[in-house]
C-alpha cells in the first residue's frame, strides 16, 4: 500500500477536501498502528512511462490533441500580437523539428503564406553532415524561407575578445555557441516583425539542460510542456500523416538522431560526439522522476527502490540513483540553469502503461519491384 499517493490524492482530491469542509461532514475516527518495516520485492505495478500510453490509438489520439493545442495556441499569439512572421533556429534535431512542423501547421491554419516563416540553420563547431543536411532539406520539403549563418567566425571573434582558447572545450566553449545563435535570432525577429519560437522542451527545462541567456529564451516556446519522451512520438505522429514523402524520410532520420547539443566538434568519422544522454542519462528516467518526485511529492527513498518493481524494466537501482540526483541537483556544467521543479508538470497529463521500442513507422516497406 502506497501511503504516501493515498495521502497525495487525499490532499488534490475536491471531493474530500469538500467533504472535510462541509458542516455535516462525518466524524473522522483515527487508528494508531504500528508496522514493521520489511524488505521484500515491489509487486505492484508502476509506469515508467507516464507521460506517453502505450496503447497505440490512445497515443496516437494523444499526440494529435497536444499538436493541435501547440498549433492553435501559436496562433492565438500570433493574431494577437500581429506578428506578420515567425523565426526560429533549426538544428536538424529533435526539439527544433517539432517546433518547425508547429509552426507551419500553425501558418497554414491562419491561411498565412509559409515564406513568412524564416528558418535559420546556424552551423557551428559541432554541426554534423547529418543534422546540418537534414535541417536544410526539411525546410526545403516545408517550403519555408531558409537562412544560413555560420556562427563560427563570430564565434572565434568574441573567443579573441574575452581571451579564451579556442582549443579549451569547457562550458565558455559551449555556451558561447549558444548564446551567439540566440542573439542571431533575436536580431532577426526585430529585423522581420516576428517572434522567435522556442524549441526547448519540458525535459530540459526540468534538468536546466539549456544555456542561460541562450536556447532558453524565445518570444513563444511552444514546446515547454512537451517531455522528451513524447516529443518523439509527437514527431511520429506528424511523420505519419505528412503528405510529403521527401518529408516523411527526412522526419524519420531525425527521429533516429542522437539527441545532443552539438556544442562540441564532431568525432574523427563525422559523427556526433556529444550525446545527451550519455551525459545525463536517458530521458525515460528524468521525465518519470520529475512526475514521481516534483508532482506527486514523492520521497527519494522511496524512488530509488521502484527499479525493484518488474514494470521499470528499463533501469537499475544503480541508474535511478544516478538519475536522481542529476534530475534534483542539475545536469551538468553544460548547463547553466539550475534543476527546477516545475508547476507546469501538474498540467501535464499522465498516461497508462509500458510503451513498445521507438521506431518510425511512417514509410511503408517498398513493395516488389
């Protein structure tokens, strides 16, 4: 028996706090017992997937109604303001991609022409073949205006300024990168009459995984109360019903992109070197920590023993205590945020069971021939 989510739902529930409230409400009786503690397998079942159902219509009628609340937010802002375009940076990564495809969606719901939409893919020291090749090609499939601003020699320059050394891969290294990007965006929103539209998600936003002054700052996010592990599906979801088959591939080599920042340079054969992941430990763990413990008030010590449980098949006593700490004390020094504990978690539905392997099933098999 969970004592501590009776005493949660207790608390939140308007029913009882109605009832304790009522004149005639009943008499309360109190029990005093006493129980040993004993040390034995969890059985009970617990979702290590709350944000995402496993029940592929469930997900999918999900995904639909959090993009079309995206979409139609956007455009509440949008009208409101008059803001006649929309900036935002493409990475070729995860975050951006949804935000991009938001965004046109949100376009062509205000019957506004797509070219009001400015793009801006900014390669740095760290931008792969892959991710440079795929942010190009999706604006193209989109039909949006493109921008390209290398940031490298900007970035040198203001290394030259403050007297770093280039060759020193630190956290001024990185966050420098970020915030130049952050600024070409701003600068261009002022330019053209827009907004810039974030990219970060709820998951980074909850780990502080985000440059201060930098990729955390927009006009609008219309990804931050999206976790990491739903916005792959949400990617999905769009991926499947894209018209586009130029689209539908590009949508789906993202999906299968590490996650990262690129803020370091590539590895020798060009691929990326900085994974997030590796460095925070998997989302699947950060968001299920951040609904256990910063909504429904859950203890660590409690926490940490849920790997016990045969649902969390997914991570260790060893990789919860981990991920734990990172998720309360702050990622990494890439990041400098600190770990937050958002109320924007508790307008987050939770959802139902254990989600099947990621992978893209927007293109269909080629047929014979």
């Amino acid at each position: 028996m969970d004592l501590e989510k009776l005493e949660y739902d207790r608390y939140h529930s308007n029913t009882f706090r109605e009832c304790k409230m009522s004149e005639n409400h009943y008499p309360v009786r109190r029990i005093v017992f006493e129980q040993e503690a004993i040390d034995r397998e969890l059985e009970r079942y617990i979702d290590p997937q709350p944000f995402v159902p496993s029940d592929a219509p469930k997900r999918e009628h999900r995904c639909e109604e959090i993009f079309h609340i995206q979409t139609s937010a956007l455009a509440k802002r949008l009208s409101h303001i008059g803001s006649p375009t929309a900036v935002i940076g493409i990475s070729g990564g995860l975050d951006s991609t949804l935000a991009l495809l938001v965004t046109v969606k949100t376009f062509d719901l205000l019957g506004r022409d797509r070219k009001d939409i400015i793009g801006v893919t900014m390669p740095g020291f760290g931008t792969t073949d892959r991710t440079y090749s795929n942010a190009i090609e999706l604006m193209k499939a989109l039909h949006i205006t493109i921008l390209e601003i290398p940031i490298a020699d900007a970035v040198q320059k203001h290394f030259d300024d403050i007297g770093h050394d280039i060759e020193i891969h630190d956290i001024t290294y990185e966050n420098s990168q970020a915030r130049e990007r952050t600024q070409i965006l701003m600068d261009l929103s002022n330019k053209y009459r827009g907004i810039v539209v974030g990219t970060g998600d709820l998951s980074e936003l909850a780990l502080g995984w985000a440059t201060y002054n930098g990729d955390h700052m927009s006009m609008y996010g219309v990804n931050v109360s999206i976790p990491k592990t739903l916005v792959r599906y949400l990617v999905e979801w769009v991926a499947l019903n894209e018209e586009s088959r130029t689209a539908q591939e590009i949508l789906c080599d993202v999906l299968e992109t590490p996650v990262s920042p690129e803020l370091l340079p590539p590895s020798e054969d060009g691929t990326i070197a900085q994974k997030t992941e590796e460095v925070v430990g998997p989302y699947e763990l950060h968001d299920f920590s951040s609904i256990t413990c910063c909504v429904m008030d859950s203890l660590p010590v409690k926490f940490s023993h849920w790997p016990a449980s045969p649902s969390m098949g997914f991570m260790t006593r060893k990789s919860s205590i981990a991920g734990l700490k990172s998720s309360i004390h702050g990622s990494s020094s890439n990041s400098s945020n600190g770990a937050l504990c958002l109320t924007a978690l508790k307008s987050v539905p939770s959802a139902c069971r254990p989600v099947e392997t990621f992978g893209c099933q927007a293109i269909p098999p080629a047929g014979p021939g």
